[in-house]
C-alpha cells in the first residue's frame, strides 16, 4: 500500500527508530544528589555570613538601643547572602551539567 508520495508505510523513519535508549542511566537534568546537599550547605554558610555581616554593620554605626536596627541588619543580610549565592550555586550546578554532557560525548 502507498501513500500519496509514493513511499510505503513499513519504510517510515518511526518506524525503524528504536522508541527505547539503549543506554542503563535514565537522562536527567538533575545534578546527583551530592552536588545538591553541597549547594545548599552553601547557601546556608552564605546566609549566615550575610547575616554576621549585616548585624555587625549596623551594630558598629549605631549607639544606645539598636536591637531592632540590628535586627534588620541581621535579616537583611541574611537574605542578600543567600540569594546571592543562590544564584552562583545555580549556575555552578548548570555548568556542571553540561561539563558532564560534553564528556559523556
């Protein structure tokens, strides 16, 4: 039987692709489990250096009672630090990735 270009069904492109990889090891874009736990001890270690830094600074300039403006600071640089690094852990975690594509080719 023939469609109306004039190939036959049974010769199609799908129908010779295996639909299975042959490959054990599913693909996935996740970054293994260690790098995972390593980005985020990160973040963490940053957020507690934004929140050091944030809290001495304030506490440095100001003089009497300054636990809310501390306070602030405290929060304020605990949030910058771990967005920040955030940041530097996704694209570290991406680079990875690709590192380990290209060497997989």
């Amino acid at each position: 039987m023939q469609n109306c270009s004039g190939w036959f069904h049974d010769n199609n492109y799908a129908n010779r692709v295996p639909q299975t990889p042959n490959d054990k090891r599913s693909l996935s874009a996740l970054p293994s489990p260690r790098a995972r736990v390593i980005a985020f001890v990160g973040v963490l270690i940053a957020g507690a250096a934004g929140a050091a830094i944030g809290y001495s600074l304030v506490d440095l300039q100001c003089a009497g009672e300054c636990s809310v403006g501390t306070g602030i600071g405290l929060l304020l640089g605990a949030i910058t630090g771990a967005i920040g690094m955030s940041v530097v852990s996704v694209l570290v975690l991406r680079a990875v990735g690709e590192w380990r594509e290209l060497a997989d080719n």
